[in-house]
C-alpha cells in the first residue's frame, strides 16, 4: 500500500548549492518529518494490522532544480540588512549610496529629491571628508548625517508640495493621510510599516527567486511524453517503484505533492504515463495537491497535457480522486476544481501567517489526519476491510 511524496520548489538537501539561502523560507519541508507524519496518520488507515509494512517514498528533485552559481541576489539582501562601515572607509561612491540610503529613511518622499543632492554633495566634500576622518568611528555617521540636514536646511523643499508629497506617500502604503499628526509622527509611522513589511519580505527574499528558478528549471527542462527529462523521470520511477511494491491489485497508491510537486503529478499523469507502454496497469487512486499551482498552471495552457498534441486531461484510467488543498493565507495556492477536470477543492484553514502558510500543510496534524480520512473514504479499505473496489473515474 504505498504512499508518494513529491516536494515542490526551493527544496535542498544540506550541502547542497542554496541549502543556506532557503533553509529559513522552507522550514517544515523536512523529509523525515513528512514521512514520520505520514507513517502516523496515514499508513494505519492503508493497512490497519500492519501499518508498518505500509512503503512510504518520496520523489526529490531539488538538486536539479535552478543553480545560482553567483548568488548574487543573496548576498544583495544580506548586504542590505548589515551595518554601513565607517564612512572613512568607503569611497566617494560607496560614500555617497550609504548617505542616500540613510537620510531617505529619515525623510518623506516629498523630501527625496533634496536629500539626494544634499547627501552627494556632503560624499564629495573633500574639507567634510578630512574632518570626519578625525574623528571616533562612533560619531562619523552622526556627523555626516549633520552636515546633510544643514545643507537641507538651506534649500528647502516648498512647504506645499512637501505635504502633498507626504500625503501621496501614505496613499502608496494605503494609509490614510494625517496632516492633523506632527510630522515626526506621520514619519513613525511610515517606518512602522516599512519595518512591517520588511519583516514579511525578507524570510520569502531568498524563497521566491528559487521559486521561479525552479519552476523554470522544470518547464525548459521537462521534455515531451516520449522523451521526458530528468525531473519527469525520477517521478515516474517513483511511481514505477510504488506500483510494483503493490501486493494485489486492488491495493491503493497515494500521492501527496507540495506546490510545484502538483505540477509535476499532473504532467506525469496526463502525458508521459500515457505515452509509455510500461505504464499502462499505473493508476494513481488518490491525489492530493497541497498548496499547488495545477489550477493557475492548467488556465494558462503551462501543464503539458495543455500543450498542443498532448491530452487536455488526466485520463480516468490514471487517476481515482483528486483532492487540490488551497488556502486564503497561501498566496501560492489556487483553485482547480472547474478548471481541472476531475479535482475537488477544499480552503484549509491554517495559521494565517502569510509569510509561512505556504508550507504550514505539512507541519498540520490536523491536515494529515483529513488527510487520513479522505483517503479512508475514496480509496481505502471497504467496510468488510477487503480492498475497496477501483472507481472508474475521478
């Protein structure tokens, strides 16, 4: 009675090139703790006297999904977050970034204009440079910083179209304007939800150029039915192996995928099964996609059974139930049922935390255990625990 598992995108094993840069992203995407979750929920309702014997695989793939051989998008983030050196070690240029960089923060949007002059100016004045290199490390920037507003100060925006500016600025992060608030308070709370975001954006920075890596990996990669690329044929291996483990013919094979890994399943089942005799008895009897794009991927013709000359579905013979799990705080997850044919959709409730929902299914027992009874229902044993009867379509 086996059990595959396909990951979806930005999955690597430790060692390997991105390990480090999606590691925080991914977190619950760990092999052995999908497996032991499944072993527990899942594998006693496939063989109630022996769960153990129930064989639990996975499909990996990440080792061929995108390569950042320079990794410069990384180091880019992390350069942003850490510490500006002493201003006595930068050059003119580096100089001038840095007081761009610092008194933007400091000022509203009205004033950018301003400050960018004002922060070149003091970058490229030799005297102020002298000066501040005299100085403790510790009062270099505060100086600097000094020198810019003094040079503010004498050329001072308009105050009108400043808070128009101040105004539009707010509009931008859909806040209200507030021109009944100081101006030091409208710009607290402009860094309040700058900080805000920046506690969103920067766990998903390292996760979404692996995601659209790897998605591109798989479609420039991924080849026809008749001659499937490397990701394709470790799944189908999988799927080989599984469906030999199989001790009479009636015993279910379950699949569960992750995000992209529903893309992956898809094609499998609707083109390359198909094209290759060896796989004619392969049927998949329950199919679930967490989190996945097939719904998104299927509308925009990118699965391969929506490509010219390949099958607009995943034929009955290939597939029992299919079972897309999506939620409203997964902004990677989408519908399929009307737009798959065959899928049956359900909103999961999880934490709501949108910046880790993505892959929350599969730290949820309660997932596994729906997970277990949907299963039970669709393809597990019948009610006199004799193997339940292959339905003749989705």
């Amino acid at each position: 009675m086996p059990v595959v598992f396909i990951h979806g995108v930005a999955v690597r094993e430790q060692g390997e090139s991105g390990w480090e840069d999606v590691r925080h992203a991914t977190q619950g995407i760990e092999w052995p703790a999908v497996q032991a979750a499944l072993r527990l929920h899942l594998a006693p309702v496939l063989n109630p006297d022996a769960p153990e014997r129930v064989r639990v695989d996975r499909v990996y793939w990440g080792d061929l999904g995108a390569q950042y051989s320079r990794g410069g998008l990384f180091r880019a983030a992390r350069a942003e977050a850490a510490p500006d050196p002493a201003p006595a070690d930068l050059s003119d240029e580096d100089l001038g970034e840095a007081l761009e960089r610092r008194l933007r923060a400091a000022h509203p949007l009205g004033d950018w204009p301003d400050v960018i002059a004002a922060a070149w100016e003091a970058a490229r004045d030799r005297s102020l440079q002298a000066m501040v290199a005299d100085l403790p490390a510790a009062e270099q920037w505060g100086v600097l910083e000094a020198a810019v507003e003094g040079r503010l100060g004498r050329s001072p925006a308009p105050p009108r179209s400043r808070r128009r500016s101040r105004h539009g600025a707010f509009r931008r992060l859909e806040l209200p304007p507030a021109p009944h608030l100081p101006a030091g308070l409208q710009l607290s709370q402009r860094r309040n939800v700058q900080r805000a975001m920046l506690e969103l954006r920067r766990p998903l920075e390292a996760f979404v150029p692996l995601f659209v890596g790897d998605v591109l990996a798989y479609l420039n990669t991924r080849g026809t039915p008749d001659t499937p690329g490397p990701i394709p044929q470790r799944v189908l291996g999988a799927l080989r192996a599984a469906h030999a483990a199989r001790t009479h013919p009636h015993e279910p094979l379950v699949v569960l995928t992750h995000s992209m890994g529903g893309q992956l399943m898809h094609d499998a089942l609707s083109a390359f099964l198909p094209a290759d005799p060896e796989f004619r008895d392969l049927r998949v009897d329950f199919w679930c996609a967490a989190g996945s794009q097939v719904g998104l991927f299927h509308e925009l013709g990118v699965t391969l059974g929506g490509l010219p000359g390949t099958p607009d579905a995943v034929p009955s013979a290939r597939l029992g139930y299919f079972w897309n799990v999506w939620a409203y705080s997964d902004l990677l997850s989408f519908r399929a049922q009307g737009v798959v044919p065959g899928a049956h959709d359900t909103a999961f409730p999880l934490p709501g935390l949108v910046r880790s929902d993505h892959v929350a299914y599969l730290t949820d027992a309660d997932f596994y255990r729906t997970l277990a009874a949907k299963v039970q229902v669709h393809a597990g044993p019948g009610p006199s625990g004799a193997p339940r009867p292959l339905e003749s379509g989705p």
